[in-house]
C-alpha cells in the first residue's frame, strides 16, 4: 500500500464553517469537502474538483492552514483501515463570487447533504479528524497554529 495524498478545504463564512453531512451506523458525522488526488493533478486543482463533487461549489484555494497524516494502524478504527497511510493538506478556501450555488455532482457514499456549523461550537459535533477542531477554533479566534498537526484522528 502506498500514501495517499488528499486536498480538504476549509471555508469559512460568517462565524460558521462548511461541511458535508454523513451518516453511518453510529449516527450523523462530519467531514471537511476534498478528497483524493490523482495522479498528475495539482492539489490546489483537486480541491477544486472535490468541492464541485461533494459541495456543487466552485471554489479559489488560498493558504496552507493544515497538514495532517493519518496512519489508520494508530487509530480507534484500526480493524477497519490499518493499511491506511494518508496525508491531507487543509487550505483556506473562498467561493468563487460569480458562480451559483449548484447541486452536488459526485456526493460520497455516506454523505447526506452539507452543512455549515458555528466554528465555535465544533467540539459539539462528531467531525473527522477530532483533533483538527481545536486548531480550527484557535485559528478563527485569531491565535497561532502550527501547520504540520502529525498523526492525528
């Protein structure tokens, strides 16, 4: 098994902060839109295709907020993905102002539509990764962060 490389945005919009709903057997859960990238394609340039996929909006990366390893092995679901080395890269994002709003083109399985949450209020909600809410919540209230979070869930 190789690492896999994946783009996530963060987009931020009056105190609130933009997510994709799932849903699986325990219930209602929370991601940050992106996913993997391909081979040959610019990670700013798979952030772009996942937003339109999951989240039907057309979006301008701007910074490097996060990087984030996900070695599954380590982690509360290791029976499920214990091969799993990845690597997801948090950017800032903004949406594109002259583009409306459209439907979702390719949801993931388990996604059940998107939602924005008060930022402030995040360690409320079952997101993935968990570590990755309080860095949110000092980044928005205007503190430091570090860029390189390691292997985190």
């Amino acid at each position: 098994m190789g690492i896999r490389n994946s783009a996530k945005g963060i987009m931020i919009s009056e105190d609130k902060i933009l997510v994709t709903k799932n849903r699986d057997a325990e219930g209602d859960f929370y991601l940050f839109p992106g996913g993997g990238q391909e081979w040959g394609e610019p990670l700013h340039n798979t952030l772009k295709r996942e937003f339109l996929e999951e989240v039907g909006k057309e979006v301008d990366v701007k910074e490097l907020l996060h990087i984030r390893e996900y070695i599954g092995k380590n982690h509360e679901y290791a029976a499920f993905d214990s091969n799993v080395h990845q690597v997801d890269y948090y950017f800032l994002c903004h949406a594109v102002k002259e583009c409306r709003d459209q439907a979702p083109t390719q949801p993931d399985k388990n996604q059940v539509g998107i939602e924005w949450l008060p930022i402030d209020a995040l360690l409320e909600y079952r997101i993935y990764p968990k570590s990755l809410r309080s860095y949110l919540i000092e980044y928005h209230n205007h503190k430091k962060t570090i860029v390189y979070l390691g292997d985190i869930n």
